[in-house]
C-alpha cells in the first residue's frame, strides 16, 4: 500500500512558469524525499527534507514541510522542457531503510 | 562513477516461466533494495538487503518471489511461475546509508504473456 498521495495527478504548464506539487501522508517520519522520475533517467532523487525542516532549497527547486498537517509541497521556479517527468514523494513511515511512495504526480512543461 | 545497472532492460516471459533480473548496485553500497512498480503508480517495496543478509521480504507478494545477495554486491531477483500479474518494472536500488537518497537503476521491464 503507498503512504503518500500527490496532488495533482498531472499538471500541464507553459514553460517559464513555476509548477507547484503536493503530497500528502499518513504517519510520522523522519524524512521525506522527492525523486523525479522519466524515460531518459530513470528514477533519481531531487532533494530530502527532515522532519524537523520546514523549508529546503536546492537550485530551482523549493520543498515545504508541514508534519502537523502531514504533507509536503515541490515548487519547481521557472520550468523548462526537460522538467517534464513524473514527481514521487518517498516517506521513511519511521522505518530506518523502507521508503513509501506516492502514486506521482505527472508533470508536461509545455514549450 | 557507474551508477546502479540493471540487467535485462526487457524481458518477455511466457506465464508460467522462471525468470531472473540482476541488479549491480553502486560499489560499496551497503544497502540494496528491490522494488516493483505498476503503470502509472509509485514503487511498492519488495525487499531489503544489508550487505548479503535480507533483513525485510516482507514486501514480496508471494512465495513464488525470491531475492538473494550472496556476497553482498550483485543481487539477483528470481520469480517462479511468472504470472501476467507479475508483468510491471522492477527497480533496484542501492544507498550507502540506509536513511538517505537511494540511487535506482533503470529497471527490467517485464512482460508475462
């Protein structure tokens, strides 16, 4: 079963825009993680967040945390075409090693 | 460096045949994971592994699934009796401590026909 839930299911945006993602889940964490995902590249990890961080930055993009509320958000600033790929959020649940995921958020940079 | 590799890329199988996916993970990754991921959806954990001893298979939907690392680097992921419910990608991972990024491979895609 996966913990997390991204919101929206998919998201079509001209380029130079900024595109907002949500993620939403069910039990305590340690951390929480954004992977980007598309044919090219495969799976690969954006950035990290821990539960104690409300706010991370890592070049265009900008992750918020709110554990009251359990849920995350991914802005990617000033989009370009090869943003395009699915967004997963990965959560710990806890566990030491196991991660939980979303079902993604697909996302078109529209040129 | 290399990252996780993951052979075959594709694999068609005919229902009821065995098949094995290999996973090479980063060198000196302690850390290796198995996932399976359906159209359209997240991964689902299968199972851990901490050098060679799996430590979680609870993920594994079935006993026809095993997965073995025997001297801590490559692991291979073997089903028996392929059926068309098992035909998704399935990931492999590696990370050189267990709470941080995990670094995927590009997955074997399989078929069951």
């Amino acid at each position: 079963s996966q913990q997390g839930e991204e919101d929206p299911q998919a998201l079509s945006i001209q380029e130079g825009e900024n595109a907002t993602m949500n993620c939403s889940y069910k039990t305590s964490i340690n951390n929480l993680q954004w992977y980007r995902q598309n044919s090219g590249r495969g799976l690969v990890h954006l950035i990290l967040i821990r539960s104690n961080e409300r706010e991370k930055h890592s070049g265009r993009l900008r992750v918020t945390l709110d554990t009251s509320k359990k849920s995350s958000s991914l802005l990617i600033t000033a989009s370009r075409a090869a943003d395009t790929a699915s967004y997963f959020c990965a959560t710990d649940a806890g566990s030491n090693y196991q991660l939980i995921w979303g079902a993604g958020t697909k996302l078109i940079i529209k040129p | 460096g290399a990252g996780v590799s993951q052979s075959p890329r594709y694999k068609v199988a005919k229902r009821g045949q065995d098949v094995a996916l290999r996973c090479d993970p980063i060198s000196g990754h302690v850390s290796l994971f198995w996932y399976q991921q359906a159209l359209g959806q997240g991964p689902e954990f299968l199972t851990y592994f901490q050098n060679e001893a799996q430590l979680d298979k609870s993920g594994l939907p079935s006993d026809r699934f095993f997965a073995e690392r025997p001297e801590g680097s490559v692991s291979t992921l073997k089903i028996q009796r392929t059926q068309q419910e098992d035909s998704a990608v399935y990931l492999c991972a590696s990370s050189g401590t267990s709470r941080y990024e995990q670094y995927f491979g590009p997955g074997t895609r399989l078929t069951v026909t």
